[in-house]
C-alpha cells in the first residue's frame, strides 16, 4: 500500500514517508535471520484463536534433552501466553519418569532404549522404550512404574503377533489390563484421567510374550499449548530417518500442527550438498504422516565446528525450496566465544540454565508474533501508531546483555557451587575459556584473578535478560528494518477501542528518523 494509505486516524508526517521508502531500499541488504514464519504458525494461530489446543513436536539432540535445554523454557514461555495444555509426549525409560521393579535398575526381564544411544530396533519418537520379554513360569512377571507428568494420559504400547498381555494398577485402586497380541504390528493406545494428584501406574507383564511400552502423550484437559519432544543425545539426522514404524504411527496419533527440527551438531559428517538430501528425506517422511502439518527448520548455535555453517546454510536451502519455516538461531545469537562468555553455554556445546532461557526466549520472540499479526508488537491483533510509538520509542537502541564472570556453573547465581569449580581445578592449565572448569578470565590458568572474579561477585545474581521492545526482526536491534514491518503492514487485523485514542508520535521521535539515516543499515552479527 502507499506510505499513508488507509490510515485511519490523523496523517503522521511526511518524514515518516521518507523512512519507509529508506527503509524499503536498504533492507534486502541484509540476510535474514528468519524465513516463512507467518505461513508456517498460521493453522496455529486459527487453532488458538478458536479456542482449540495446539501441539508443537521438537525434533532435536541433546541440546533438547539434556539439562539446561531451551525447551522447558519454551514449554513455560508459550503456556503462560496460550494456556497449558499439558506437557506432551513423555517417552518411558528411566530418565522420563519410569522405573523398574528388581535388583537391577534395568532387570534381565527388560530390554530398553537408552540416552546418548539409539537402540536396534529404533523403536519410538526418542528412542525411550521398555520391552518385557517372555519369561518362564517360574520367573518372576517383569513390572515397571511409571509417573505420568499431566493429568491426562494416553499410554502409548505396541501390539504385536504373539505379544501377552498387561495389567495397569490405578492409583485409584482399579486395574485395568491390555492386550499387546495382534495379527500386525500396531501402536494402540490406553487414555486415563486420574483423579489426583497421584499418577503413578504399575505395570505388569503376564510373561506369556513381549509387551513394548513406547510412552505417553500428557494433556491436562485445558485448551492450550502442547510441546512435545522427540529427542536423544548424539542424534542427528540419520537417527529419525532410521526410526521404525512406530515412530511414524505415534507421528499420527500426537498428530502436531507444527513440527521443529533443531539437528546438526551431530551431523558433522556432512556438508551443505550431501545434508540437503537428507533433510529433504526427513521432511518427506514426515509429510507422509502428517500432510496437514507445516515445517520450521532450526539451524542450531555455533560451537566453533567447521561443518556447522553448512548445514545451516542447508537448512536455509530446504526452507527456500519447500517453503516451510526457519530459523537461523546460529546467526541471531552470537558466535562461541560470545555465548561461552555470556555463561550461556555449560561446556562449550550444551546449555546452562542461562543459556537454556536465552535460547528459548530468542525462538518465543520469533514464534509469538508468528501467532499474530506481523508488526503487531503489542499482541493486541492490529498493527498501528501503538506498534510504531513502541519503535520510535527504542530507536537506535540495541540489546545488552550483562554478565557476572563468576557464575562458573551458570546457574545465575555466584556462590559455592561456583567456588567449589574453581578449588577443584586451581592452578591448573585449562583450555582458554573454560569458564565450566574456573577460567574466567580466558587466560587457560585457574588461578588468584579468577577467585577475585568469584568473591567480587559473590552472592549476585545474574541479570534476567529481557526482550528489546520494538525489535521486530530479533537482531538486536531497533532500527528502519523493524519500522518497515510496521509500516508494510499498517492496519492489519482488528483495530482495538483504544487504538482511536492512541496519540501520534512525538516530533522528538520523528527527529530521531531523519538524523538515523543509512548509516544504521550497517549492523554485524553480535560477537
């Protein structure tokens, strides 16, 4: 549309014009950190506004399993602005909430999918699965229990030719017990609402033939936002490609609106050529399962890797050529050392607990105006002079983040634990920049300046890292790109009551456009 072009309250001025049109001519300038957003959450976003639930399916590494991961981060961030719908998929092992009745914590009677492995046969969305094997009659019956997370679950277990049969004990009191035999093999489902706070169930094998728990889908019977995980240490592409039929028939009974691929840190042995096939194969197979499902691929933060760089630029490729989402997170944010510095990274590769919120507030930044109109930066569903007041307000400003040298631990608190790090490895050589094993200061020796840093900072707590207001494009930020999203989508969607009320900017803030000029399209990648 023209510059003020179905504006529907005062003209702002012809200096505002002038921006977008400098704005228009120098933003293609620049690589874009994201691709096809708004297409990929728009059957998301229908859902929530029509009050129905959603479910997003993470397929990831270790960077989505592991402590400290960006997910549990995103669970609270997105249910908290959505509605908590429940946890989601919770595979069974010993690491998601299951256990096993005997002397060892993994009896004979069982055969089981572990972390940092991928267990033949490949069974499940995470490789998280427990099968009890056919005993003797003189054996015990193998049993296991298992602590649902929400409080709705439907187990996931697979029925097989001469499979036996289990038996569920209810917290309640009741049992109920399943038939795991079938002429072919299929994944069904068992669905119960507990009652309470207690949801532990014991499960029971009858040891007349196999019975495979693959694990549960965790809703809480509110309309809201589900984040599920499919994730295991050391994964990389070539895992999920190789997952058996489970693993695409759970696909279809979680049935996800949208499915995130964070991978890449394990694929090394790949370049940008050979790992676009592969990813093509991925998201062919899950098309396969879910061909209403959109695709937000992630290409994941930079750990100093040669290869790395290529297989995002791979992931962009596929976006590009398939037209699903992407978010290039190894550009938006930081290089290594700017991550290793900032405590967000626990050991160079995976996340601190700090890290862990950084990185999902970098993806809600981007999904959660995905979900409603672009440049709508109040969420408030119109894109108006309150969106453009919160940019002229922040021009020119960029995001800092602060940091205390002393969090060795990252747990944003200076004490101890950290302490402890730092006695543990004194007047060691380390490799320079280790700040897990004490080296604050980069110097590769643990040693007198590095407790300074501890006790000058002792009983601090890291600064919470809040979100640049009016940095539409997340780049840290606040500048003619962001005011050409408001301005390219002026009057998009419902205006508010109050948006008639809304003033127009102050000329202070139309002065700050004219003297931005140009000179501010130079940004770099933050480092």
């Amino acid at each position: 549309m023209g510059c003020l072009a179905g504006f529907n309250t005062k003209p702002i001025t012809a200096a505002i014009c002038l921006v977008a049109v400098l704005c228009a001519a120098g933003a293609s300038a620049h690589a874009t950190p994201f691709l096809n957003l708004q297409e990929t959450f728009a059957p998301t976003r229908q859902r929530i506004e029509s009050g129905q639930g959603a479910d997003l399916l993470f397929i990831g590494d270790s960077l989505s399993f592991k402590p400290g991961s960006y997910l549990p981060h995103l669970r609270t961030l997105m249910q908290s602005q959505y509605g908590d719908g429940g946890y989601g998929y919770q595979g069974f092992s010993l690491w998601t909430g299951a256990g096993y009745f005997g002397v060892n914590p993994i009896p004979s009677a069982w055969t089981v999918g572990l972390i940092n492995d991928d267990s033949t046969p490949h069974r499940s969305l995470d490789g998280l699965w427990a099968s009890a094997n056919a005993v003797t009659p003189s054996s015990s019956l193998p049993s296991a229990r298992y602590d649902a997370i929400s409080q709705n679950m439907t187990l996931h277990y697979l029925a097989q030719p001469g499979g036996g049969s289990f038996q569920i004990d209810l917290p309640e009191g009741g049992t109920v017990t399943l038939d795991a035999d079938a002429a072919t093999p299929t994944v069904k489902e068992f669905s119960y609402t507990f009652a309470g706070a207690d949801r532990r169930i014991i499960l029971t094998s009858d040891g007349t033939g196999p019975v495979t728990i693959l694990g549960a889908d965790n809703r809480s019977g509110n309309t809201g936002i589900r984040l599920h995980r499919a994730a295991n240490g050391g994964w990389g592409v070539d895992n999920f490609l190789d997952r058996d039929f489970t693993f695409d028939q759970q696909l279809g009974l979680i049935q996800p609106g949208v499915v995130a691929i964070w991978l890449g840190q394990n694929d090394a042995q790949y370049t940008r050529e050979t790992y676009t096939p592969k990813l093509l194969a991925l998201l062919d197979r899950l098309e396969a399962q879910l061909p209403d499902a959109k695709f937000l691929l992630i290409g994941s933060h930079d750990t100093g890797g040669s290869a790395l760089p290529g297989l995002v630029q791979a992931m962009e490729d596929v976006a590009i050529e398939r037209s699903t989402g992407f978010i290039n997170i190894f550009e938006l944010a930081g290089d290594r050392d700017f991550l290793v510095r900032h405590r967000f990274l626990s050991d160079g590769i995976h996340m601190s607990e700090t890290g862990g919120a950084y990185f999902s507030n970098i993806l809600f930044d981007l999904i959660q105006p995905a979900l409603s109109e672009a440049g709508d930066l109040n969420f408030d569903g119109f894109v108006g002079l309150q969106d453009l007041n919160m940019v002229l307000n922040n021009w020119n400003e960029e995001r800092v983040i602060q940091q205390l040298d002393g969090d060795l631990d990252g747990d944003n608190f200076i004490g101890i634990s950290d302490l402890n790090i730092l006695l543990s490895n004194w007047n060691q050589q380390v490799p320079a920049g280790s700040i897990h094993l004490g080296d604050t200061n980069g110097d590769g020796f643990v040693g007198l300046e590095d407790l300074n840093a501890i006790l000058n900072e002792w009983n601090m707590t890291v600064p919470v890292l809040e979100p640049l207001v009016g940095d539409i494009t997340r780049d840290g930020f606040v500048g003619l790109e962001d005011l050409s999203v408001v301005l390219g989508n002026w009057n998009a969607g419902t205006p508010p009551h109050v948006e008639a009320l809304a003033l127009v900017p102050e000329p202070g803030g139309i002065a700050i456009f004219c003297a931005a000029g140009l000179a501010q399209m130079n940004r770099r990648r933050r480092s």
